[in-house]
C-alpha cells in the first residue's frame, strides 16, 4: 500500500509541470495584467522551454502539440498556430540540449532568447497572414521582453521542483 | 568550420527526428501534422467547420469548468477586501449621499435632458431590440486577444456580426458561433472596427480596439476638437450590420489622441444580450 501510494505522489509530482501547461492553455489564467498594460509573459513557452531542455521526460512533444491545439480552441485562432510555434520552442530546446554538454542559467537563458524570437515570429506572421488580426510589433516586442526576464525566475522554482522530484524518487 | 557545419546538422537532425525518452512522437511528425491542420482549418472547408465548431463547444465547457476556482479565488479575494474597507466604504458612501442630496435638481435637470436627447436619437428606454441574453462562460485574454465566450449560440438564433449589449451598452459583437456557445469579440480588441456617430455634433468616426482598455476615435474630421459638452458616442450603423444608435461610451482627450471611456467596463462583463433584430413597432411605441 506504502508503495502504490509513493507511486502515485510520484506521477503526480512528475505530471505537474504538464498539468500546470495544460491548465494555463485551457482556463482563464492570464498572463497579461492590466494595471500595467504593456505587460504580458509567455509562461506556456518557459514551461516548454524548460522542460524539454532539462527533462524532456517530464512533458512530451505529443502533449505539447495538444496543448498548442487547445490554446487555439480557446482564443479562436486558426488552428494549430500556437501549437507551431509551441513545437518550434520545443525544437530550439531539444537542439540546444544535443548540442551542449552543460548548461546552466546563463546558457539557458541567452538560448532562450531564440526560442522565443522563433517562436513569437511564428505566430505573428500566421496571426497576420491567416487570421485576419493585426498584431502590434510593439506588444509583441513587449511579450518576447518579458518572457526573457521572467525566465530566470522560473528557472529558480523548476530547478528547486526538479530537485525535489529527484530526491523523491530516490528516497 | 565544416565539422561546425556537421555538428549543427547532426543536432537539428537528432532534435528534429529523434523520439528520446519517453517521447511517443518526433518533433518533425508533429510539425507536420500542425502544418496540415493549419491547411485544413485555412481551407474553410464546411465539414472542417463543423467540427471545429463541435471541437469549440466541447472545449468551451472544459474550460469553464476548469476555470472554475480561479473565478472563485477572485470573487473571495473581492468579497475579503469588501469587508475589510466596509467602514472606509461607509464614510464615502455618506459623503456621496450628502453631494448627490445636493445636485438632486441638477439631476432632474440632466434627466429631462436625457429623455429629450433620447426622444431626438429615437431611442426607447425599454429596449427596442429583440435580444438573447447570456452568461459569459470564459473570458481568457491573450496579450493580442480580447474576447468572451457566452453560453448561447447559433441555436439561440445567434448569428455572425451581431450586436453584444451589457446594461444596454454596446461590448462587443459576435464573431463566431458554434451551435451552444459563441465568441464577443470586444471593442477594446486590437482588431475591433466599429462605425460611430459622436454627440451632440453628430461627427463620423471609426471606433478602434487597441488592446487598452479605451478604444480610440479615427478617421476624425480635420481640426476636430471635443465640445464643451459631454461628447457621447453612439453606433452610427454605417456598417448595416450594426444597428444606429446604441450608447458606447464618452470621448475624452488623453496621450493626445480622442479615447472612449467605454460605459461598460469590457473587465467586469458577467451577462450580456445579443440584438438579434430591432423592433418594427419601435416607431408606434
């Protein structure tokens, strides 16, 4: 009993980061406040980004292209943009793990700066050329500023949870 | 620089192809697939529609449950703070009670005005749209993105461009409808165009979203400048697809430019009503 139950703690802790993307793209969470409004983050992309860099097997490719789909559903845009350019995040990150032998904040971090260029360019030219909506450079500039400097502070609490999983795991 | 060359190609090629741990899928499988669903929902194709308006419905609902206890988390944090400036809350409210007791004529003034000015737009003060009313069951805002999704849909009668009212202002209008729920698309939107008639002078202008939360006049007459008065905009219905005359809000002039405080809070939209058509006797009434 003991151990299903470690079991299950464990599924659960290592289903987190996924259940957390997963809820993001399909509730109300907003990550654009606006009592300032300029400010808005990309979480979905730190989340991806992370994962897949430094445990791709916590969140798959395949639930990353649903939760791309889903994020679509819910914000009404032709389908499959966001989950593009979620799956070209993913790409940067799994080319960056194979290319590198360690990382750490500063190489995530900077590596990161492509990601979200590649990935935000994707969805603006799809959003302007497909959808019919005028994205403004600006918002989008402000998006891709903020989900850079919000990086290192994610990093902070998925290192700490990656750790705590570890120590789990092997406890 | 060659093997710089061979190396790069050897890592996208392994990230591109490669399955890895646990992964079911490869990342160039999966791109492909997005590319060939981004086709189809491209294609407008009426069975893809379909679907996708089945897909949306089903979603919708998942996503208004799910964003269940963030709803709640807000209206407890509301209902705490409310309790706690109860007294502050208290004190104002007197205040304000003593300083509306003393423009009470003033008010019935403005009232007499109102009707006069309503009576001149030819508007009722019952509503002379047949409506659809409806519960705002998602409201998930994308930075680019300003938009509702409301429990009534293409069964109610609701169709595309439709006007969206909140307390008889105008929020928003329909842009898609599935067969139980719809999409508002709303005036703070960056993608919202609205025709409008500024009043009392009665100027044309374009009502555009720019994802703050007031819109922006353009396409003003050259040296226009606001009155005196209070500037309200209504619907002028150049479009034909708008009905004339439904209150949007009042200009003001901020960053240099002529904004739209807009009557209707787009942040604080719990219920609306669609007008699904005017009323032909409105003029008999």
């Amino acid at each position: 009993m003991a151990l299903i139950f470690k079991g299950f703690k464990e599924t659960i802790l290592r289903l987190a980061p996924l259940l957390l993307l997963i809820y993001i793209c399909i509730s109300e969470f907003h990550t654009q406040f606006y009592y300032w409004e300029i400010f808005s983050f990309n979480l979905q992309f730190i989340i991806i980004y992370y994962w897949i860099l430094r445990d791709p097997s916590i969140l798959g490719y395949g639930f990353v292209f649903l939760c791309g789909l889903t994020n679509d559903v819910v914000l009404s845009l032709p389908l499959a943009t966001s989950a593009m350019s979620y799956l070209f995040v993913s790409l940067v990150a799994a080319y960056v793990r194979n290319a590198t032998v360690r990382t750490s904040l500063f190489t995530d971090w900077f590596t990161f700066v492509v990601a979200i260029i590649i990935g935000n360019f994707l969805y603006f030219f799809l959003m302007n050329n497909f959808a019919n909506a005028n994205l403004e450079y600006s918002s989008v500039f402000y998006n891709s500023l903020f989900t850079f400097l919000f990086y290192p502070v994610f990093w902070g609490i998925f290192e700490l949870y990656k750790k705590l999983i570890f120590v789990r795991s092997n406890a | 620089m060659a093997t710089s060359r061979d190396d790069f190609g050897i890592a996208i090629r392994s990230a591109l192809l490669q399955r890895g741990a646990k992964q079911k899928f490869s990342l160039f499988v999966l791109i492909l697939l997005s590319i060939f669903i981004f086709s189809l929902d491209n294609a407008d194709l009426k069975p893809v529609k379909v679907l996708r308006s089945l897909i949306n419905d089903g979603v919708y609902r998942i996503s208004a449950i799910s964003s269940s206890p963030i709803k709640f988390s807000g209206s407890t944090k509301d209902f705490f703070v409310n309790h706690i400036f109860v007294y502050k809350e208290n004190e104002r409210l007197k205040t304000e009670l003593d300083e509306l007791k003393s423009k009470n004529y003033e008010t019935l003034y403005l009232k007499t005005e109102n009707d006069r000015l309503q009576n001149v737009l030819k508007l009722e003060k019952e509503s002379p749209y047949k409506v659809v009313n409806a519960k705002v069951i998602l409201d998930k805002n994308s930075p680019y993105l300003n938009s509702i999704i409301v429990n009534k849909g293409g069964n109610s009668g609701i169709k595309l461009g439709m006007p969206v009212l909140n307390q008889g202002f105008l929020v928003g209008r329909i842009v898609e409808v599935n067969f139980t729920s719809s999409r508002i698309l709303l005036l703070n939107d960056l993608n919202s165009r609205i025709p409008v008639v500024i009043s009392p002078e009665g100027y044309q202008a374009i009502l555009t979203g720019s994802s703050k939360t007031k819109p922006v006049l353009q396409y003003l007459p050259e040296n226009f400048k606001l009155g005196d008065k209070e500037n309200l905009i209504f619907t002028s219905g150049k479009d034909g697809v708008l009905f004339p005359g439904i209150a949007v809000g009042k200009a003001i002039f901020e960053d240099d430019s002529v904004l739209v405080k807009l009557f209707s809070d787009p942040d604080q939209i719990n219920f609306v009503s669609i007008a699904l058509e005017q009323q032909a006797d409105i003029g008999a009434r």
